[in-house]
C-alpha cells in the first residue's frame, strides 16, 4: 500500500511543464491519463480496498 501513496505522491508532482516536454500531440492524452489515475488511486487509497 505505500507504494501505491508513493505513486500518487510522485503522479501529484509532475506539472503542466513536466507534461509540456512531450510532444504536442500526446499531451492532452497523457495530461488526462494521468489525473484519471490520480482519481483512482485516491479513491483506492481511501477506501483502504487494498
């Protein structure tokens, strides 16, 4: 289970331009992969599913 807080605490630090680095193309795609996953890990996280 900590490693999974870790993964959100590291998803939660990476920024528009972190996200700007990529090609442009893809950055939407990513930006939204992303917060999805963040939405799901907290939800996991808080409800302790693990």
């Amino acid at each position: 289970m900590e490693h999974l807080q870790q993964l959100l605490t590291d998803l939660e630090c990476i920024s528009l331009a972190d996200i700007s680095a990529i090609p442009e193309a893809n950055q939407h795609v990513i930006a939204e992969y992303l917060e999805q996953l963040q939405d799901e890990l907290k939800a996991v996280l808080e409800k302790g599913d693990i």
